[in-house]
C-alpha cells in the first residue's frame, strides 16, 4: 500500500496527539486521582431529611474550623431549604448542600459561588461574605416545570 508523504505525517501526527491526550488523562484519573469533588462525601438520597447535617438545614456558628459559619441547604424540587438565610458580614462560611430528589444547580447570582448537586452527593464550597447586600440563589440544572421559580435569598448584615 502506498501512503503519500503528507498522509503519513498526518497519521503520525493524528496518532501522537491521541496518545498524549490518554495519557494526560490517564496520568490525571489514576495516578492523581482526580474525579468530581463531590465525589469526595456521599448521602442516601432517600433518607436525607433524617441524615446529620441535613436534619437542621441553616446557618450554624462553628468553633475550631478553617470557617466561621456552616451553611446548610436543601434542594428540592422546587425550592431551596432554608429559603430565606442572614449572614454576618464578613463571615466565612463552608456551605454544604445536596437534593432530595433531582439534580439541582447552587449559584449564587453575581459571584462565583456555583456548585451542582446531585442525588447521593454533598457538595461544598468555602467562600467569605465581603459585600453587605441582597444576593439570589439560583438553580441552574433544568429540574422540571417550576425550575424558573426555585431560588431563595441570602441577605449579608452587619455584624
Ligand atoms: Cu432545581
């Protein structure tokens, strides 16, 4: 079989290309092991309303943290629980979070606070509460037919 020049070198390439992407996945997956964070801790999705945090969802002051405050939250369709959550100024706050049901998304509209959550999964997030305002949690993940009116508000006080 012959096989121009220009074909050749394009295989060559095409092929070199395909085995540095595997193994700079392979690398990542097996050696560094890198897989979703929310892989990192699991909840029967079932019984989440009986499971510790998820049995008292709201904010929670902590001692002896990397954090100040514990957020929480509860999704399902079609809302978040607590609905309506104050923080300090200031405050760092590890929030926690998973859903009863669906994937929902946690967005905190106009930062970049941004967490998916899945059914069996907790997910978390560290962030500082800097600017005093009103801010809107969304969820982002298409949920079903009330998805559009699932948020809930976060109002940051002074302390
Ligand atoms: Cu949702």
């Amino acid at each position: 079989m012959h096989l121009h020049r220009y074909e050749k070198w394009w295989l060559t390439f095409g092929i070199a290309a395909l085995i540095i992407f595997l193994l700079i996945v392979g690398i990542q997956a097996f050696h560094q092991g890198h897989k979703p964070p929310s892989a990192k801790a699991i909840v029967n999705p079932e019984r989440v309303s009986e499971t510790e945090p998820f049995n008292k969802p709201g904010l929670k002051k902590v001692e002896g943290k990397d954090w100040d405050y514990e957020l929480v939250v509860v999704a399902a369709a079609f809302s978040f629980n607590p609905g309506n959550i104050e923080i300090p100024k200031g405050a760092k706050v590890k929030i926690i979070a998973t859903t009863k049901d669906v994937v929902h998304g946690f967005e905190i509209a106009g930062t970049n606070i941004n967490m998916m959550l899945e059914p069996g999964y907790v997910s978390d997030y560290v962030a500082t509460f800097d600017k005093k305002g009103e801010f809107l949690i969304i969820c982002n993940e298409y949920c079903g037919t009330g998805h559009h009116m699932m948020s809930a508000r976060i109002k940051v006080v002074d302390k």
